[in-house]
C-alpha cells in the first residue's frame, strides 16, 4: 500500500472510493515497476518501451541518475543489465538512508534548496561523463528533484546564491518554467551539459515527467536537452519577479547554455513515465467501483487558491457519481509564515464549497507536499470538524500553513516517499 493511513481515512463509501482511484494510480507509476515493464536486455539489443537499440560495437555501458525516481530505477536496472553494466553514478535526494547497490555509486544531495553537498556530487557525474568515447553508451535517469542536485555554479558563484533566488522566485509564485530557465543558467550541469560532457558517447535519456506539458527542456532543468532560452531570458524572469533587488545581489552568475548541435546528435531524449500512466490507471478504478470518470487535464497549472476554487465549482455542477481527475501542478504565492504545499492549499481552499456527498483529494506524487505530507482530504466530514475546533480556514490560509489546519482536522494523507515522481494529482468525487 502506497497511501499507509488509508485505512484511517476510509470511514465511508466516497473516501474509500478516492483513496481505491489514488492507490491505483501511485501503483501505476511506481517507478520500479515501470522500469521493470518497459525496459527489456535480449542478446545484445536493449528495448525500451516499443524502441529497440543495438549494443553490438559498444565497449562500455554507463549509468548516471540524477532526481526522486534515479534510485529506484537505477536498482532496477542494474539488475536488468547485470555484466554488461560498466559503471554508474545516481544522485537521489538525501532522506536519512543512504540504499546500496551492487556496481553503482549512490550519492546523496538536498533538496527543495542546494547545497555544496550537491556541488560535490553534481561534480564526479561531470567527472564520469568526461571519461566516456565515442564506443560508450550511457543510460542517464531524468527525474524531478534534479534541477536542485544538479547544481554547479560557475567559478566565483555558489549554490548559496541560487539558493537566494529560489526562495523568492518560489515566494513570488513563480510556475515552474520560469524557475527552470533560471536553473539551466545557473548551473554547469543542466540546461544540456550533461549531454555535452557525456559527447561523442551514445545517450540514452530516460525522463521521468513531473512538469505539467511533459515539456522535456524543463523537467529537471533539460540535463540532456538542447536548451533553446538564453542568458537574455533569465535575464527577463530575474527582472520581471524583481529577485536581485529582493536577494541584495548585482548578479547570480548566469551562464549559456549549450547550443552546438553535434553534442545532442547521439542523445535520445525519451518521455519515459508521466501522469498520464497514473490518471489512466485511476480512470480503470474509477469505473470498476462504478463511478463515470473524467480525465479533465494533465497539465493543470494555476494559482492553488484559484484552482481549489475552479475545482469545487465544476465538481458542484457535476451529475451524481462522477468523478473529475486532474495532473499537474499549481503554484502558491507565499505571503505568510506557516507550513504547507499546492496540494494542501488547494484542497483547504476547497474547503469553503464543499457539498455533502462531495470530496476532492489533492495531492503530491512523490508523497512530499513540501512537508512530510503527500496532500490532503477535503469534505464536509473535515469541515465539520474544523466548526467544532474553533478553526477558520481562512486565518490558516492568509498564514499559508494548511499543513497546520489539516493536522488538527486530521485530513492529511500520507504515504512517505512514493518511489515515483510525475507532478500533483487531484481527485474530484461526486456521489
């Protein structure tokens, strides 16, 4: 069981029902799982999904990882290529265990912030790809959480400084491309410059979607990717979010990205697991329990608050036992001081038009919605409860610190680390 206090949860037919639809979908884009069904090794051919490459002439295999789901994949496979695997390097996000594996190097950085931790790390996969020839074939996992690991800044910068424009880029509310853009040019080790150090070797870029689009220059920062933005629009996003004169910095030390085609001429970017496996795999349950459900998108972006509101409204003009199911991921503007994240300020937002018979469940993918929290429950069970405690919504709101109010509300789901990553997931129930 993905979802540990689901049992807690279930005390009637519309929870049970939710919480059935988001264990299918965590099932579905486990990331073992996935890498096990569609990655196969026969003779000297390795298939990934329907695309099938030749291994006949390469020397070396090598494996590099870097994001939530590089762990995970990795253990699978380096059992899938046994001996013929050379060497590798995975860079996962560290949460007090350190997991080992038989041939390849775990290494372990911060995260949602850098640190020189993952200077260091970032630093040996450079270190490893430079090594490769043009007889070599590298297999690189592409997960979200990398941007942040991925960070190497030029000589004379630091990840303290990143650091600093992070935290106002996400305070102002910033959507996850404009972040990206000014990742890629804050680092040596994303925005294509894997793909550059791993040159003239074959690349095989296995990319894990947490970036609502499933636009591959963006989940991770593009680590594989031609970058087609430049210092100029980093430039703009700095200037238009006013983060230098928030940060008190002259500047953060941008730099280009790779532009040179022949470092992308031997690489194949693959969108290899997405959201799109989970909301199928919640549709498939949605009708077995007998419910009609609708995938609405799986690119939800948006204000939280905005959103949560937009959300409850289309639920409410819904017919009886349907079901609206949403992938993505929304932003908050952060002018308080509490605890929280998307999901859990979206469902508590919800919270105000929530009808009997009604429930909407929001919440992370990878089980961390910025807090030890994948997400929250919203329905008038909670909002009862919430009248009888002396609690208003909108005072935790102003405060930013929905954790809080779901904690004492005891609406919180929670699943621990999920061992997948594809963006937020939202569950909209009507009975």
């Amino acid at each position: 069981m993905k979802i540990l206090n689901a049992e807690k949860l279930a005390v009637n037919q519309a929870r049970r029902a939710v919480l059935a639809m988001a264990e299918a979908g965590l099932q579905a884009v486990d990331t073992r799982a996935a890498t096990r069904a569609s990655i196969k090794l026969e003779d000297n051919r390795l298939r990934v999904n329907d695309q099938t490459y030749s291994l006949v002439g390469t020397k070396r295999i090598f494996l590099v990882g870097v994001g939530k789901c590089a762990i995970e994949a990795a253990a699978v496979l380096e059992e899938i290529l046994g001996p013929k695997l050379f060497d590798g390097i995975v860079l996962g996000i560290d949460d007090g265990e350190t997991p080992k594996l038989k041939k390849i190097k775990v290494l372990l950085g911060t995260h949602p912030m850098p640190t020189e931790k993952n200077v260091a790390a970032a630093k040996a996969i450079v270190a490893m790809l430079d090594s490769l020839t043009e007889n070599d074939l590298v297999i690189i996992v592409v997960s979200g959480g990398g941007s942040t690991l991925l960070c190497l800044p030029e000589a004379g910068a630091s990840c303290v400084e990143e650091g600093l424009v992070l935290k106002q880029l996400f305070r102002a509310g910033a959507d996850i491309r404009d972040i990206n853009i000014i990742r890629k040019h804050l680092s040596l080790a994303r925005g294509g410059y894997l793909a550059k150090y791993a040159y003239p070797a074959q690349v095989i870029s296995l990319i894990f979607s947490d970036v609502p689009g499933n636009d591959i220059e963006y989940i991770a920062s593009g680590p594989t990717v031609k970058d087609v933005t430049t210092v100029k629009d980093a430039n703009a996003i700095l200037v238009k979010y006013k983060i230098l004169q928030a940060c008190g910095l002259k500047h953060c030390g941008l730099v280009e990205t790779p532009k040179e085609g022949k470092y992308f001429s031997r690489v194949q970017n693959i969108l290899f697991v997405t959201n799109r496996l989970a909301l199928e795999a919640m549709v498939g349950q949605a009708k077995a329990l007998g419910y009609q459900p609708t995938i609405c998108t799986d690119s939800l972006t948006g204000e939280a608050r905005e959103v949560g509101v937009r959300v409850a409204a289309e639920l409410k003009d819904s017919a009886p036992k349907s079901v609206r199911l949403y992938g993505g991921e929304t932003t908050v503007t952060i002018k308080g001081h509490g605890q929280g994240g998307r999901s859990q300020e979206l469902a508590l937002v919800a919270l105000h038009s929530i009808q009997p018979g009604e429930v909407i469940m929001a919440f992370a993918s990878d089980g961390r919605d910025n807090t030890d929290a994948a997400g929250a429950i919203c329905d008038t069970m909670i909002k009862e409860r919430a009248a009888r405690m002396g609690l208003d919504p909108n005072v935790f709101l102003e405060n930013n610190d929905s954790y809080s109010f779901f904690e004492k509300t005891g609406g919180h789901i929670i699943t621990g680390y999920t061992g997948s990553n594809v963006s937020d997931l939202l569950i909209a129930l009507k009975e």
